[in-house]
C-alpha cells in the first residue's frame, strides 16, 4: 500500500495537480460547489418521498389523505416542490456559475458573462435540459461563451462608454450590449442550423444520442461491465449517467426479473444475472460510483482535509439512501481528475465480484425489485432473498473502499501543501 501510494504521489499527483488547476476545470469544479446546499436539500426532499422503511407511505397517506387533481397525495408536494427549485434547476444554475467563475478567473465582467452564458443555454435547448440532462450541453455553451463574450468585451470597437456621471451598473451593462447580442446570436444561428437538419431540440437530441448505443444489448458479463463503466464515466463528465441508460436497464430489467421469478417458482436454474437490481444493491451503494465506500475512505485517510470531511459528513445521510449528488457536486466528483480512476474502476470491480458470485452458485441469482433508496447490504439481502447476498454487498464496500483509499490520501496530500503554502503567504 504504501509503495502504490510513493508510485502515485511521485508520478500522478503532479499530473493530477496540474489538471486540477486548469482554468476551466477548476471554474466547473467552484460552480458545482456553490450547488452543494441546494443538492443537499434536494436529496433530502427526495427522501421524503422515498423513505424505504415498511409502512411509511401508507402511514403517510392516512395522515395526510387529501389528494390534489392529478392523484398525488398532498404530503407529496413538498419534497416535489423542493425538488423543483433544486435538481429540476440544477442545468440552468450551472450554465450561469460555470461562465461566471470562468469570466472572473479571465477578470472579465463576471456577472454578464453568466447571464449571456444563459441566455445562450436556452437559446440551444429552450425550456428543456433545465435539470441534470442538460448539464452537458449546460457546461459546452458556458465555456464557449465565455471563451466569445471575453474576446468580444476585450475589442475597444464593440463596447458603448457612456458619461461618467452614469451609474455603474447602467454603464457596465452598456459596456457589455454589443460582445452579449453578438454572442447570444451566434448560439442562436447554431441552433437554427440544427432545427434546420430537422433536430427539434439539441439537448433533447444528444441525450437521445447517447442513450441509442446501449440499446439492444445482451445479457452477459461484459455488458454488465460495459454498464459498470459507461454510468460513472458519464457522470464524471456532467452527464446523468443513471438517467442515460435508464432506458436499456428498463429494457434487460422486466423480462429478465419475469424470467427469474418464474424459475424459481418452477425450481429451474435461475436464466439471468445481470438486472437492474444487481446493479441497484451490488453497485451503486451509495450512489453512482459506490459512494459509500468514497464516504468511509475519507472519514478513515482524509480527516485532515476539512472539505472532505464536511461534504462527506453532509453526504453520508442521503448516501445511506443512495442519494449521492450531495457528494458529487460537494466534493465534487464532477471533472476531479484524483478520483476519476476509483470512481470508474471500483464499479467495474464490484459489478465483478457480484457477477461471479452469482454465476459460480455461491449467491442466488436477484429475483426481487429492491426499492432503490434501500440502504447497501440490506438490498442485497433483499435482491437475493439471502444472507450471501448481504455479505457479496458488504465485501463489495470493503474492496471498494480499498479502491478509494490511496486516492483520497493523496488528495489531503495536496490539499496540506495548499494550506501550508497559503500560511506562508
């Protein structure tokens, strides 16, 4: 262990060093932090909907029993209502923090470059991608518009002075008119070329993009890891991963669960490992990503980093409950080039141990839909309707976990020397 961690800190701390302080990963790296209460908030309304404790909705339901015109009862409302002003916005926040951190690190007008960065967002893609499909698209239109906007703002040619007795705000707003239209036109001209190509809709169109290679394929151990690494891949890059393939687990899902059930009522041999329940109770404990192994790694190699052990500590009551966006955006995850390799590798592992596990006779095949807000090792037991599956979730933890360490120190590492460093300054 720690001659893996010499060779990391000696030969990828400065890479991953260099990378982390990259002016536009570093901008995405703040605007996701400045998300983090309200991510926070939104997991904690999804759980209010979601509280996977027996009798807790019908409990809720005799309570509150009023529903509202559409079905839903009322007690509902408030964890959807919060949900609204977090996860349902999080696209649009980011478009605006991206461009405003990445404005200011250029000392460009930091403030107008956020509000042409969203402009120009929903000149691409409208009222849709407003939550986390569009956070993709939402972070390609900040970058490059500001990239525009500051280019633009810098040409003596296009900006209005006005008189000093002007307020500043008025004059700072006259200051950006011509480098804004100019910008906001040309995204707008972008997006007409593609209705013109007959794309509705360009956000819509390229989470479609993405989901379609996914479709069609078997039941087997490398689609299984293919899943295991295209999720947090994704999600590493700003893109719902979950959501992504969504579509294709739903379609391996339902007749692979049928399948199973009727096997094991018929005493067969159980026909399909690979479901989305493997996934929910072997994989994503805590979230994308094992996160709950992350949480345990920085609470036992990172108590010297306040950060982490904030957002870890923050994050751990949602990631019982395998609401991890608190984590992934506090941290973040999101675009940090130290835990790319363990948030990619140890899904891929654990999606591993599981399978074989399954596939050698040691751990019955999953037959049961686990609610997906079941906490890790009680899901497994769940899935599996047996004790094996409680301990192939509880190793999975441990070798994850594993996975996380040597990273997660070395991130304190670098997180020291900064402190140090801003001491002696």
């Amino acid at each position: 262990m720690q001659s893996f961690i010499a060779f990391m800190e000696k030969h990828f701390l400065p890479v991953a060093a260099k990378i982390g302080n990259q002016r536009h990963l570093v901008a995405i790296r703040d605007a996701f932090a400045y998300t983090m209460p309200l991510m926070i908030l939104g997991a904690f309304a999804t759980l209010i909907n979601n509280l996977p404790i027996p009798g807790y909705i019908d409990l809720m339901n005799s309570i509150f029993s009023e529903k509202l015109k559409d079905g839903t009862f009322i007690w509902t409302k408030l964890g959807g209502n919060l949900w609204s002003g977090t996860f349902a916005v999080l696209g649009v926040m980011i478009a605006f923090l991206v461009a405003f951190n990445l404005a200011k690190s250029y000392k460009s007008s930091a403030v107008a470059a956020g509000i042409v960065s969203l402009g120009s967002f929903y000149a691409v893609g409208g009222a849709s991608g407003m939550d986390s499909t569009g956070l993709f698209i939402a972070l390609i239109v900040a970058i490059i518009s500001v990239e525009i906007f500051r280019r633009l703002e810098a040409n003596p040619h296009l900006v209005i002075k006005m008189p000093d007795s002007v307020p500043p705000a008025v004059a700072t707003s006259f200051a950006a008119l011509l480098p804004a239209m100019i910008t906001m036109t040309i995204f707008g001209l972008i997006t007409t070329f593609f209705n013109a190509a007959h794309v509705e809709n360009i956000v819509l169109a390229f989470y479609k993009a993405v989901q379609e290679p996914f479709m069609g394929m078997a039941n087997s151990y490398p689609t299984a890891l293919l899943i295991a690494f295209i999720t947090p891949f994704l999600w590493f890059f700003g893109l719902h991963g979950a959501n992504m393939i969504d579509p294709f687990m739903q379609t391996i899902n339902a007749p692979a669960i049928t399948a199973n059930l009727a096997a094991l009522k018929a005493g067969k041999e159980i026909p399909y490992i690979v479901n989305k329940p493997l996934f929910d109770s072997f994989v994503n404990m805590g979230g994308t990503g094992v996160t709950i192994s992350l949480i345990i790694a920085i609470w036992i190699f990172a108590r010297k980093n306040k950060a982490y052990m904030t957002v870890s500590s923050l994050s751990f009551a949602p990631g019982l409950f395998n609401i991890n966006e608190p984590l992934t955006f506090g941290l973040p995850i999101v675009l940090n080039p130290i835990l790319f390799v363990p948030y990619i590798l140890a899904p891929m592992v654990c999606i591993t141990i599981a399978y074989f596990a399954t596939a050698s006779g040691f751990m019955p095949a999953c037959t049961v839909m686990a609610p997906w807000v079941t906490p890790p090792i009680i899901g497994g037991v769940i899935a599996t309707a047996s004790w094996q599956g409680g301990l192939i979730a509880a190793i999975n933890i441990v070798v994850a976990t594993l996975i996380y360490s040597p990273f997660v120190y070395m991130a304190t590492q670098m997180q020291m020397k900064k402190d140090a460093a801003a001491t002696q300054a």
